[in-house]
C-alpha cells in the first residue's frame, strides 16, 4: 500500500494530457545555469576542471567520454542516500557530499552544461512500489508515486547520426555496449546500488524497447505510470508538477532521509 497523504495535489488526468502534449513537440535543451545548476559556483567549476583533468590523462576526448569520467567521479565523491529535496542546487550536493539520485544526476547535468553539452530532462512518474525493496518495513509510507526527471545529454555522433551530427542521448545510453542484463544482472532497486551506479553497468530502459521488452532485466516500463513529457530543465518540470512530496513533508523527512545511506537497512 502507498500513500497519498504526503504527496502534492498532481492530478493523473492533467499529468497525462500534458505530458501527451510535451511528446508531441521537440523541445530544445540548453547549456545555460538554472537556480538547480549552478554552473558559475566554484564547486562546480573545480569538480568540471577536475573532470577535464581525469578526462585527459585516461585519453577521454569526446563529450561522452568525458561525462563517463564525470559519472565515475561523483559515484566516489558524493555518498548516495534517500534526500527528498529535488530542487537543491548542485554546488550544496558537492558540498554536503552526499545526495539522492535525482541530486546526483543534477550535478552530472550541471558539468555536462559546464562543458557547453546541451542537457534536458525527461518527466517521469514512476509506481511508488517499485521503492518497496529498499523500505521493506515503511510501504505504508512510501509515496504512491515519485517524480523522477532523468536527463537526456546532446552528443555529438551518437548513435543513429553523422559524426557530424548530434542526438538526444539519456542518461541510462552514456555507458555504450551494455548488454540488456548487464554484468551481474539487472537493476533490482535494492541494495547499495542505486539507479545512478546502475546506469554504468546495467542497461536500464522505461519504455521497454524490443531488446529488452517484456521480462528482461533492464525493463523497468512496467514501473512508469505517465510519461510527463520533456523539459528544457528540471527547474521547469518541477516548477510545473512540484516535487514528489509536499513541502511539509520534505521538512519532516529531510533531516533523516538526507543522512540515510541507500541500502542500509529500513
């Protein structure tokens, strides 16, 4: 059983049409700071001259390259845990070195901006159940359903394009030539892993393309509820359909949640 009581007033019927609304237009990113990625901080700045550092001596030339290196960086340096605050500027995630995935995936987009890669994100409302592994003890908590923007990065000679050109690449396609179960299995969302480590070594899909349809491992659709559509920033699609919890809630749930290590026991 999930709940509803903590969640803000998102009804489905709005969030459908609008998100219909969203796929049917091509809507452009940007490599431009928002209140979320705060590219002029310096924390930002150091972690993006660090990336280029690392990038250079291990050969990474390319923008995918070097935004794997930037991947592998943030999993070392930044603790994951359970915090609820989506909207929490990149350079506070640095400094407090830890954050959920949703904070994470915000840096990783903030240096892709950084090194003028254009980022946008997709809108998705994801089934509250598929969180019960990790909170074996709290369903009756859990949201019914949690919003999850999972950015999309402009590259250069992606798949399917010229070397010349460029396509929208999601976040779960920057690790290339990942099998659909991946080295160990596919993404179980439990344990020490979360969906931030996952995509590094595990393909991982929501809209169940033929390579993994059904029940493969790397097919979460069956956890999508509504596809909300994309936006230029995750600033605009929380600006747009709030956060996952109300605010009360994330005032009450932060101080613990916020220092909760993903996979430690619920």
């Amino acid at each position: 059983m999930t709940s509803r009581l903590l969640m803000p007033v998102r009804t489905v019927r709005t969030a459908r049409t609008e998100g219909a609304e969203a796929s049917a237009r091509e809507v452009p990113g940007s490599t431009r700071p928002t209140p979320i990625l705060d590219l002029e901080h310096p924390l930002v700045t150091a972690l993006v001259a660090r990336v280029l550092r690392e990038s250079e001596a291990r050969g990474a030339v390319t923008d995918r390259a070097r935004l794997q290196v930037a991947h592998g960086i943030l999993v070392t340096a930044v603790r994951p845990v359970y915090s609820v605050e989506d909207r929490r500027r990149a350079s506070r995630t640095l400094r407090l070195g830890r954050g959920s995935c949703s904070q994470r995936m915000a840096v990783l987009e903030a240096v892709a901006r950084s090194l003028g890669v254009e980022t946008r994100v997709r809108g998705l409302l994801v089934d509250g159940t598929f969180w019960y592994p990790r909170f074996p003890k709290l369903r009756a908590f859990v949201p019914e359903e949690v919003l999850l923007a999972w950015p999309e990065f402009r590259l250069a000679g992606a798949a399917g394009t010229s070397t010349a050109g460029a396509a929208w690449v999601p976040i779960a396609e920057l690790f290339t030539g990942l099998a659909p179960g991946g080295h160990g299995g596919g993404f179980t969302n439990a344990g020490a892993e979360t969906l931030f480590e996952a995509v590094a070594r595990t393909a991982v899909d929501w809209d169940a393309p033929a390579a993994c349809a059904g029940s493969a491992p790397c097919d979460l659709s069956a956890h999508l509820r509504t596809d909300l559509g994309r936006f230029s920033s995750r600033d605009e699609l929380f600006d747009l359909h709030g956060q996952t919890l109300c605010r009360p809630a994330r005032t009450l749930a932060e101080p613990v949640l916020g220092r909760w290590s993903a996979g430690a026991a619920a």
